[in-house]
C-alpha cells in the first residue's frame, strides 16, 4: 500500500482485504492495530484516486470512522469492527436487501457511534416489509460479534439480551427467529463473564427451564450445546442456588428427550457428558453407576428410554 506503489482498489475490496484490516481494529495488540490505521490511511490515499462502483460508500464509511476515533489507536469492540467490515461486504453488493438501510446509516449522522451497539433497535424492531431478513441480519451480527466483556457491555447497554429472552416468548417471534436467537446465546455463553453475567443478571437458567417445553426439535440441539457450556462454567460456582437450578434444568430436558421419537447423537453426547462430569456437584437423583451405564451414546440415540431412569 506505499504511495510509490499501484493498488487496484476495487480488488483489494472484493478479496475482502479491507474487511480483514477492519476486523484487525478489534484486535488486543496494539502494535498490529497501529500497523492496521497506517494500512486504512494508506489505502483511503489510493482510493481518493481511483474510480469503481462503490468508491463514495467506502470513502464516507472511513470519513466517518475517522471521525470518529477519539484516541490513538483506539481498539474498538469486536461486534462493531464485524459491523463495519459487513458494511463494506453489503457496499459490494448493491443489489442487497441491506443496502439502503446501511446507506441511510451513514448519512443519518457525521460519525459512528462506537459504544453502541450499531442499528440494533433499527433492524431488530424494523417495521419495512423486509423486517425478517433485517432482523435476521442484526441477530446474526450479535451471534459472530460477541467476543468479548466489551461487546458484552455494549449489548447491556442497548438492552439486548433483555430484548431476546422477552422477544423470544412473543406470539410474534416464528421458529426461524427463535432458533436464531438460541444462537446468539450460545455464542454468549462460551465466554466465562459474561455468562456468570447472565446467570446471576437476567435469571438465564430460569429462563431456559421455560422455553425447553415448548421448543422445536431443531431448537433442542442448540439447546444441548448451551447445556454443555453451562456445565463447563458451573464447575468454577460454588453458589447452591445456581446448581439446583442448573439440576433442574437438566431434568426438564431430559423429559423433553423422552417425548421425542429420535434424539440426535450430537445431543445425547452433549447432555450425557455433562451429566457424567457434573453428576456429583449437581446432585441428580440417580447413581454414577447407573450414568456410566447409559453413556452409551449410540444405545441412548437408538433407546430413548433409557432416560427415563434419570426422571
């Protein structure tokens, strides 16, 4: 990118360079992000001078950001560098149901506002007729987006997980909306804090025991992996009521498995090794002899029954 040397822009756009180099503002070393803000000013140098379709949206994307930075090498949250590196995906592509909504965004005002959580209420309460795809894509954001603690504090911010857990119980919310919001909680929950965060925050494990009754079957493997994460976490807990309620919420999903006529073996894995690790600090109701005898996985999936002895 030396100013001696040509760079096709466009390329450098379409191979998704400048999406990696925003991508990069996220990172923890300062060193890298340095070389990345020396990387954008010299490719915005380049693209003053060159002429291809989507040249002015890039240009009052990196106005923007720059103007908005207020500090030196300023490391911004995971969520909002993938927001920016998908404007400049959408930028590419015009034709996008996106499109004029990304371009509105950044018209609206001189800068982006970086501690907030970018069109979350926009999108997620959109009233267009395109509200399901605009949805999808915010939640889908959320779900690759929330990385760390920072990201964590900018959804409590914008109120999102409040949002999700009432959204998700509405007679608004269908099965494709639920299930993708699933996902934005199994994204939160491989991350320690912000888990704790929600346990002990937004009654998350109570949450949970509500919506496994009535959950679809494509929901209930997403389930599973939320189950196994908890179990992961739950080991460092020493709080009584959390472990009850985690107890709990196994056997509610252990019942729901009764009901079904198949159980995918990704599931039984999933639930069977957290029962079989966490059997004595959960304190189920059945022995350890009787747990390593069911840990079958290939007998579970072939004889739900065999779950009924934890009931």
């Amino acid at each position: 990118l030396g100013s001696e040397n040509v760079v096709k822009c466009q390329q450098f756009v379409e191979k998704h360079c400048l999406a990696y180099c925003l991508m990069a503002l996220s990172s923890r070393c300062g060193l890298l992000r340095a070389v990345v803000y020396n990387c954008l000013a010299r490719f915005e140098q380049h693209l003053v001078t060159q002429k291809f379709y989507c040249k002015e949206q890039i240009l009052t994307m990196l106005t923007l950001l720059k103007q908005s930075i207020k500090k030196s090498n300023l490391k911004l949250a995971p969520i909002v560098a993938l927001f920016l590196s998908k404007l400049v995906d959408l930028f590419t592509h015009p034709e996008s149901k996106m499109y004029r909504t990304i371009t509105r965004f950044l018209l609206k005002q001189p800068y982006i506002d970086l501690v907030h959580i970018p069109l979350f209420g926009e999108l997620f309460h959109s009233s267009s007729t395109e509200y399901k795809y605009e949805r999808g894509w915010i939640l889908n954001l959320l779900k690759h987006g929330i990385k760390d603690s920072i990201d964590y504090t900018l959804c409590t911010k914008a109120y999102v997980f409040k949002t999700l857990m009432t959204f998700y119980n509405c007679s608004l919310c269908d099965d494709s909306t639920k299930i993708e919001i699933l996902n934005v909680f199994h994204s939160t929950s491989k991350l320690q804090d912000v888990l704790m965060s929600l346990l002990f925050d937004y009654g998350f494990l109570l949450w949970l025991q509500i919506l496994i009754k009535n959950c679809s079957s494509e929901s209930l493997k997403i389930l599973s992996l939320i189950i196994k994460n908890l179990g992961l976490r739950l080991q460092s807990i020493d709080n009584q009521v959390q472990l009850l309620e985690f107890d709990c919420l196994l056997m509610l999903f252990i019942r729901r498995l009764k009901n079904e006529t198949t159980i995918a073996s990704s599931i039984a894995d999933n639930v069977m090794s957290t029962i079989v690790k966490y059997q004595e600090r959960l304190k189920l109701s059945v022995g350890i002899q009787q747990i390593k005898h069911i840990a079958d996985y290939s007998t579970i999936v072939k004889k739900t029954s065999l779950l009924s002895c934890f009931c």
